[in-house]
C-alpha cells in the first residue's frame, strides 16, 4: 500500500515540492480530488518490485532509455502491483554484453477489487552475458 509518507520522503529526497503531491487541501481543489503520487515515484518503485524478484541485479550493466506513460492516479492508500516481461533482446551488441526490452506495468487495485492500469513503462537495458557474471 503506498503510503502518503512514502510521497512525502520522495519530494524531499527531490525537491519535487508540488502541492499536488504534499498538499490536501490544494489537491482537493483540482482534478485529482486530493493527492496524488509522483510519477517518478511509482517508476521507482516500479523498479524496486523489479529487483525484489531477481529480474534486475548484476545482471544489469545500464538502463539506456526509459519511456513511461501515466494512465491513472495513484492516491495514498492505494494497493499497487507491478509485473514485468521481456518483450525483446539482442545478444549481438558486444561479446560481453546484449540488450534487452522490457515491459513493464503497473496497476492499482480498487474498491471494487479490479485492477486499473496506472503505468506502462518500456526499459532498454545493456545486460551482461552469463558467462561474465561472477559465479
């Protein structure tokens, strides 16, 4: 469950100080109807979910390009999920490294218990070969 204090530490780590995302009785002035989390917020998170299940590590040389694409809001309180997949590679880009897409896409769950897509977010990384990964 994201947590309204989770928003609060990302825009201090940030500086990203938008009333949208800090303040309630702003936010509830606006389309949102109340806070909402940073999108950067949730693609880092989207990222730790990532690597909490042994797909990212030091398998990963780099992330080359990251494109993301915001559906919905996320408010405080809401329960969220990720899930990744390998949507394409390339084992040919040097003899100790390849590139590999992924897809990967978040969703809330609401009220109702239906999952909402929130984020889709397309990764390019450079990966190492197994055979240069320390044993």
């Amino acid at each position: 469950m994201l947590e309204q204090s989770t928003i609060v530490a990302f825009a201090e780590v940030t500086g990203d100080m938008n009333p949208i995302h800090l303040d309630p009785a702003f936010a509830r002035r606006t389309v949102f109807r109340g806070t909402v989390a940073h999108g950067m917020l949730l693609s880092g998170i989207l990222t730790g979910m990532a690597y909490d299940t042994g797909l990212l590590g030091e398998n990963i040389l780099a992330l080359e390009s990251s494109e993301e694409r915001y559906l919905a809001p996320v408010r405080p309180g809401d329960r969220i999920r990720g899930s990744v997949r390998i949507s394409g590679k390339d084992p040919g880009v040097s003899k100790r490294c390849g590139r590999v897409r992924w897809d990967v896409k978040m969703e809330k769950i609401r009220d109702d218990g239906l999952p909402e897509l929130v984020l889709v977010v397309h990764w390019n990384t450079l990966v190492f070969k197994a055979a240069y990964l320390k044993a």
